[in-house]
C-alpha cells in the first residue's frame, strides 16, 4: 500500500521552491510510518522539492531550517508550535490507526504515535541537507535526493564515522615541535647506551572490523588481524639506561579437572556429534543416557539411571544416586563426599595444568634528574609534560578547550620503546618491546626530602618513576624475521638470530 492522507494541508511553511509550501499529514497503514510532507500541485508524491518536516516521531533538519518551529535554526530549540504539532500528529495518527480496527488486518502503528509516547518531545535529526534516518526526501529548493544516514550496527558501515572522530591535541605538536627531548642535553655526544621512547598517535588496530571492511565469517574461519597501532609519531625522548633493568614473560597454566563419568558423557557426546548436527540434537543424545527423556526431579533421575542399565553394585552408581535422592530431599551432599567419607576414596579427578592464555608484560623506570642548564631544565620539563599529556585520555573537540564536553573520550598517546646503542643500533642483548601504554607516571619533586630550587622555582634535582605496559602480550610469531607490511618498521621489531627477543 502506500500512504494515505490523513490531513491536507496541514501546515504551511514558507522554505518551498516556489512560495508557502503546504504540508499534509501522511499515514501508511502497512509499515505504521507516518510523516508530514510538502504537497505541490501535482500532489505529495510528484513534484520539486516535496521536503518532508517531520517523520514517526522527529523533525528532520528541513524542519529545522523553519523559523516557525526551530529558533535561529538550532536543532536545541524547538518552538512551542513544534512541540504542538508534534504531540497532534501523533495523536491524529493513532487516531486514523485506531478508526481501522487497530492492528486488525495487518494495520500497524508507529510505536512513536502510540498514547504512551504522544506527549514526549519530539526527536530531531540534525543532517544537512536532511532526512530522518532512514528515508531520503528531496533538498528543498533542487529536484536531488539527500542520501539518509546510514544504519550502523557492528558490521555496518554505520561505524565507519566513529573512526573520523578527530581527537588531536590543538598544541602537541606546537609544544614538542623539535621531536627530540634529551635528557642529559648531551647524551648522544657522551656515546653511551640509551632508552629511546617515542611517543604515537593511537590507532584503533581493530578498526576495519567494525567499518565493514571486513567479513564477519572471515572472522569466525581465520580469526582477527590486527593492524598497526600507531597513527603518527609526535615526538621522541632520549634517556639513560636505568639501573635495574629487566623484563618478565609470564604465560598463564591453571588446573582443570574432569571427573571419569563427566569425560565418559563428553567422550560420548564428542563421538555422536557432527559438525551439522545442532543443540536440539546434542540434547536428544543427551535424553538417551537418562532412560530416553531428561528427568527433572532427582527421583526420576535416579530411575532414569537404573533404566540406562546402571550397575547398583558400583558404589560409584550408588553414590551418585544417593546424592541426587537427598538432593531432591534438600540436602546437598555430594557424591564425592559420600565416597570420601563412606569408601576412603574419591573420583580421579585427572588434575592438569592446562594452557589458559597470554598475559601482557610490564615494564618500569625510575630516572633522577638534576639539569645542569636553563636549556636542560625546559627539557626535562617537556620530558615530564610530554608523558603526562600523552598518557592522559583526551576529549572529543579538544579545540575548545579546557572544561569542554564530550561524548567520547579518546585512547590516549602509546609509545614505543627501544634500548639503543651509541650506533643507534638496537641492543641484541637486551629485551625488545611490543608497542605499550603509560599506565603509572609517579614523579617526586624534592627527592631528597627537602623543597630546593633555582631562582626561577625550578627543582635542583626531580625523579620520575614510569610504568608501561605492553597493549598487546608477546607470541611465538614475534621472534621469527618475517613481519606482515602492515606492522613492519611500526609494531614490531624484527628478531635476529643473535637477539634475545621480546
């Protein structure tokens, strides 16, 4: 079907192409839509510019481009002739749906017509040149159609915007415009080894996933690549090794255990499985080890057993009966417990230790730093800033400064780390990095216990205590010389046969 007219002429506004432009409302009693559209001469579904103002339930922004219903055109301030028509439509289109016997017949309402939603604000879709999401309707003035947004979910492109927030510092790159903070001043000239921290611009390594770039059954047969996490670099500190170094990689085993009876239903259940065979099924095997059907009480459950050609004088059998009957009594008792305590014995229980999964490594470093210069000094303060404000979160529309609102918060600055020789070589002696994040920043500003400063307040001696930890845990693959193009020379560094890896 298509829509009918419920009130013509409506409303007039006065945006149309050519003068007042009158609009009508509309209701489809097959979808349950409703709108309030343009009518030209020709009708409301034949001409230039049929603008529609407002659908199930929210202006769209050619209605917001109305003086009469949106002050200054501001989506935020709807005028109290936008609320009334609002609530009317509403009200007029329940209405019409009721006068045709409600949802007989396959008539339907929009959820937003109904009485329980007829007295809310209305919503408001704030695209320019607009619709309500979902539709396309003609830009008012041209005979083009403005594209709807788009319907994100998690394999949409709907998500694909979410990618384009721009999260930027307005003065990262102002502050540390030289992108080499040094610390002592002279360090590359002193031909000692070094700590190189560079700090990057987060990249989502996922983000591909949820913009519908990607397969989601690609998902399920090869499982999730991930991509670089690094955006852009900003700038580079250069330090001292510190004392203490070291690196720890632990992996994560824990105990499993699997009783005889559970790994002889399992075993079963593995045995008649198919790869196409569904739940219903697995429950069907399931019914045929208890007698043919799944018994809810525990009396029935303990016949079921008989049934199944159970052996009573296995005093495992009697046990696991017993402990369902005094189960269904209201006593929870056991059936390992009964064995314990009645026979001396209890199921092997086939202790393993069993790989769970990796873990992410941490790393710290303390440096005390006593600048011997003005110039050392505005380092050792850009070094400090430089940790702080890229290891904070960051809002969206960071521009406005500070104090400003946002709906999302952005994932802070990484960073990534690298013992260096006097060479600029990497230290094949010492650990690698994966690419990490500055979780912990502890700095003390009068280590030795007393405030001392030069004239200009700067502290005689500081030391700054960091702790990073690595975004993604450490694999078999990362010690082999081959890296995908889109991680080398970024994420990861390649592993030499003479190098002790991550």
């Amino acid at each position: 079907m298509a829509y009918e007219v419920l009130k013509d002429e409506y409303y007039t506004s006065g945006l149309g192409p050519l003068g007042p432009s009158p609009l009508g409302i509309r209701y489809d009693p097959v979808t349950g839509d409703y709108e309030l559209k343009a009518k030209s001469a020709l009708g409301y579904d034949i001409g230039i510019g049929l603008a529609i103002f407002y659908k199930n339930g929210s202006y769209t922004s050619d209605a917001i481009r109305d003086p009469k219903l949106f002050v200054d055109g501001d989506p935020n301030k709807p005028t109290a002739l936008a609320q009334q028509l609002s609530v009317d439509i509403r009200k007029k289109v329940y209405a019409a749906h009721q006068a045709k016997g409600g949802n007989a017949g396959g008539n339907v309402v929009n959820a937003s017509a109904k009485p329980a939603n007829q007295n809310s604000p209305a919503g408001v879709n704030n695209s320019f040149p607009g619709t309500n999401t979902g539709i396309a309707t003609a830009i008012p003035g041209t005979g083009a159609l403005a594209a709807p947004p788009v319907q994100g979910n998690f394999f949409d492109p709907g998500f694909a915007a979410l990618a384009n927030l721009n999260f930027d510092s307005n003065n990262e790159k102002d502050i540390f415009k030289s992108g080499l903070l040094l610390y002592p001043i002279d360090i590359l000239k002193e031909q000692q080894d070094t700590l190189q921290i560079t700090m990057y611009r987060y990249k989502a390594p996922l983000e591909g996933v949820f913009s519908g770039n990607v397969n989601p059954a690609d998902i399920f047969k090869q499982g999730l690549q991930r991509n670089s996490a690094l955006k852009e670099p900003i700038a580079t500190t250069i330090l001292p090794i510190p004392s203490g170094i070291q690196d720890n990689n632990a992996i994560s085993w824990g105990d499993d255990t699997m009783n005889n009876m559970t790994a002889a239903v399992t075993a079963g259940m593995i045995k008649n499985i198919g790869p196409q065979m569904g739940i219903q099924a697995a429950l069907s095997i399931l019914n045929s080890t208890t007698g043919g059907s799944l018994p809810t009480g525990a009396a029935n459950q303990a016949t079921a057993l008989i049934n199944a050609g159970a052996d009573l004088n296995n005093p495992l059998v009697k046990t696991a009966i017993t402990s369902l009957l005094l189960k269904n009594a209201g006593f929870e008792v056991p059936a390992e417990t009964i064995l314990a305590r009645g026979f001396g014995i209890v199921p092997n229980s086939n202790l393993e230790l069993l790989f769970q999964g990796p873990t992410l490594r941490s790393f710290g470093f303390t440096w005390r730093m006593s600048p011997r210069s003005k110039k050392e000094a505005t380092n050792v303060k850009r070094i400090i800033r430089m940790f702080k404000q890229g290891s904070a979160p960051r809002k969206l529309n960071s521009q406005s400064g500070a104090g400003a609102a946002s709906l999302f918060l952005g994932t802070p600055n990484v960073f990534k780390l690298s013992y260096k020789t006097a060479g600029n070589k990497e230290i094949s002696g010492l650990n690698k990095f994966k690419i990490c994040a500055l979780v912990n920043m502890n700095v003390i500003y009068a280590p030795d216990g007393q405030w001392a400063a030069y004239d200009e307040g700067q502290p005689v001696s500081l030391q700054m205590s960091l702790n990073f930890q690595e975004i993604e845990p450490v694999y078999e693959n990362d010690y082999q010389s081959t890296i995908l193009d889109n991680l080398k020379d970024k994420d990861n560094s390649i592993v030499n046969d003479d190098d002790v890896g991550y």
